[in-house]
C-alpha cells in the first residue's frame, strides 16, 4: 500500500519543516535539504531524526 498524496501533502521534514517527497523505491521520505531518508515500516513514515538514514 502506498502513501496517499494527501499524506504527503501534509508531512514535512521533522528537522527543518522543508518539503518531503517519496523515494524511487517507494520504501522512504528524502528531505532534499537535509539529505535525509525517513524509512516507511509497515506502511508507516517513520519521522524521527534519529531514525534518519544520510542519502
């Protein structure tokens, strides 16, 4: 199950509130500011910056 556009319309980047989108692989949120990657577990963003992989 994807992400619904509504979803993404609402989500920002928990570390500087800039604008997320969904990755090639559909498996996670980048920040193009940040250069972070914000994994999707079971259907589910994960929005910390903890759990935050570099890109």
């Amino acid at each position: 199950m994807a992400i619904s556009k509504e979803l993404l319309d609402i989500l920002a980047c928990p570390k500087c509130k800039g604008a997320i989108q969904l990755n090639d692989k559909q498996d996670g949120l980048v920040c193009d500011a940040c250069k972070l990657l914000y994994p999707i577990k079971d259907d589910i963003p994960v929005m910390l910056i903890d759990e935050a992989l570099p890109v």
